[in-house]
C-alpha cells in the first residue's frame, strides 16, 4: 500500500505521519508514505525530523497547486489523506487570496489527480468552522454549511468540491470535520501556542472580545486516529465529524493555561474582537462513534498539560518560528 499525505509537513499531518511510521496504524503497518509539501510558514521540516530517515516515506517539496507535481506526486497512490490548507482565520480576514488559492484550487487539482491514478480512497479533512456558530446543540453532518470567515468559506468551497467529484465522478471521497485542535508543534499563531509560549516570554496574552466564544477541544492524536478510522472504515461519500467533548469558553481555556505556567490574571491583554467571530461550535460526532467506533481517548486536563510541558522544553522549535513571524 501507499499513502499520500499533503501537508505533511504541518501541525495535524506530521502528527499522521509519525503515527503511521510508530506503527500505530496496524492497517498500515507496511505501508510507503509519500509526503507532499510546500514548507510554507505552518509546515517545517523540523516536524518530521524523527522520521525523514525511515526507508519507506518519500518528501516532495511541491504544491498542490500545482498540477505536475502533484501527479508526480499521486503515482501508484492507494489513499489520499489531505491535509494541505491555509487554515489561520486571521490570516483570511487579511488576505483570502491565498486561501481560496490554496484550499479550493489545490483541493480540485489534488481531486483531478487522484481520479486520473485511481485511488482507493481519498480522506478530505476539513473543520468543524464550515458550519458557522451555533447557539445551543450541536451540528450533525447534515447540517447546511454557514461559514462565516473567508478561511471557512474556502473550507466549505473544498468540501463542496471533494462531494462533487464523489457524486459525479465516483470518486471514493470522505469528508472529515474536527473541533479545534490543539497538541505539540501547533505553529504559534494559534491560541493554545500562542498564549502558552507568549506566558513563557513573560508576555501578556490576547483575549478577544468578552472572551465568552465557546470551542470544543480535540487533541491531535485523537484527531488523527479518527481520520485513520475513517480511510480504513469510512464510507465514500459521507461526511463525518471527529470532536474531542470538551467545551471551554476562551476566557476558561486562558484561565487554565495561566495556571499551568503559573501566571495570573493580570497577563490577560483585552483585546477588541475579531471580525465577524463565530460564538461557539459544537459538532455531534455519534456517527463516527457509532458506525466506526472512534471515541477520544486523551483526557483534556492531561493532553493540556502534557502540551504546556512541550513548549517549555522545546523552545528551539518555537522561538525561531515566532521570529519569522514578528519578521513578516
């Protein structure tokens, strides 16, 4: 078997990929692992240095975008997970050209390619953000798609893409859709990393708005176990939320990383709110339990402190990283 990981280079694929090769996938136990990356930003070989010199992964340094490479790339594939995105809402509110670049071009190149080398299987992962806010409940999959960020929007345009070719072309596609993410080697623009390695730089923190907009929490690993239970078990076609069960205010979740490294309130920096921010997301994610057997298996309070530690011991991942980014 062989597998193509786009983006694998980044924060939720690099956490596939070591997954893969530690052997915790025994469906893929044997299988050769071809990477496809552009290194922008987010994605950093540093990554996957654990792995690089494993004899059956094979790094491309390419483009979705890009049509030749990307079947270069695809040659003698069995499965596609996709993972490739710009996927930082902040980031869209300033320019969305990169991410409708990105996310719907690069996803219909990467469909085209996969249809043309007959894959098996293609794993379309995507978020729970395509959606929109909810007040109350949770959304099941059937829920109509309400994005209200460009990044989402881009999101919804890709998923709307990946059905597409699955209902015209036949194409075995399966759509994922996480609550936020959150683990070691988060590139540090996202809240968790952000917040946690400003603390350690005895830096304030950033807190949107009231602080009151609600996420459900996912930790990597379980993210990536329930996107490996969806291309073993997953039915083409369907789409299937993976959420992780725990929902915190970002005033609750603030509050728990300043008690982890020992800070108190007065770190807080209020800030006005983001344009156009979704309240709260909650997915219902029964259909994955209940067809493939997917349940999170890290307890919030230990994968939190567990990822504090990480970026306290790993400051020569980070720091170059945040310098990069005051440097832009």
């Amino acid at each position: 078997m062989r597998i193509l990981v786009t983006g694998g280079a980044g924060f939720i694929g690099s956490d596939y990929v070591r997954a893969v090769v530690a052997g915790r996938y025994p469906a893929y136990a044997d299988a050769e692992i071809v990477v496809l990356d552009l290194l922008t930003y987010a994605g950093t070989l540093t990554n996957l240095t654990p792995v690089l010199d494993f004899p059956r992964l094979r790094f491309v340094h390419g483009d979705i975008r890009d049509a030749a490479a990307v079947a270069g790339a695809m040659a003698g594939v069995d499965v596609v997970l996709h993972f490739a995105a710009e996927s930082h809402v902040d980031r869209s509110i300033g320019g969305a050209a990169d991410f409708m670049s990105t996310n719907v071009q690069g996803t219909q190149v990467l469909l085209q390619a996969a249809l043309e080398a007959g894959v098996e299987r293609f794993v379309h992962v995507s978020t729970d953000e395509v959606y929109g806010s909810i007040a109350s409940g949770s959304w099941p999959e059937t829920h109509p798609l309400e994005p209200n960020s460009p990044y989402s929007a881009a999101k919804a345009g890709s998923d709307l893409l990946a059905r597409a070719y699955h209902r015209t072309h036949g194409l075995p596609v399966c759509i994922t859709r996480c609550s936020n993410n959150y683990g070691p080697r988060q590139f540090p623009e996202k809240v968790i990393p952000l917040f946690v390695t400003n603390l350690l730089d005895g830096l304030r923190v950033p807190l949107y708005g009231d602080g009151l907009n609600v996420r459900d929490w996912l930790h990597v690993d379980d993210h990536c176990r329930g996107i490996q239970a969806v291309a073993e078990r997953g039915r083409p076609g369907e789409v299937y939320n993976i959420g992780g069960g725990t929902e915190l205010t970002n005033r609750e979740l603030t509050y728990r990383l300043l008690e982890a490294v020992g800070a108190d309130e007065s770190m807080i920096e209020p800030v006005a709110d983001r344009k156009g921010h979704d309240r709260r997301y909650s997915v219902d994610w029964t259909k994955i339990r209940d067809e493939l057997g997917y349940a999170p298996q890290v307890p919030f309070e230990q994968g939190l402190a567990d990822t504090v530690e990480w970026y306290r011991q790993n400051r020569a991942w980070w720091e170059p990283l945040k310098a990069g980014a005051v440097a832009r």
